[in-house]
C-alpha cells in the first residue's frame, strides 16, 4: 500500500507542514492514509480554510 500525506503549502508552492491527526490517526502523530482518505482530507481542509493551499504528496 502506498502512502499519501496532506500538507499545507503557501501561496507560491513552498512546503510549510504535513498535517497528522487526521480521521483514524487522531490524536496520534501518524500522518500516512490511502489515496482516497488523503484526498477527501485535502477537500474537508479547503472546505473549511479557504484561502489556505492544501494538497496530498
């Protein structure tokens, strides 16, 4: 299984953090999902801070 993370990046593309915690990972550090879960998180983030870049690498 391949691993997919979400990370918040700036406006110009930089990296600025890999998000954890996420769904099944909360409260935990582990950060990795499946493609599928990784992209519905990216969207839920989005959703709910526009303006902020996130994506899944």
């Amino acid at each position: 299984m391949s691993r997919y993370y979400v990370a918040e990046f700036t406006k110009d593309g930089k990296l600025i953090a890999v998000i954890s915690g996420l769904g099944k990972n909360r409260d935990r550090w582990d950060a990795d999902h499946s493609r599928s879960a990784a992209y519905r998180y990216a969207r839920i983030l989005r959703q709910a801070h526009p303006g902020r870049v996130f994506r899944v690498i």
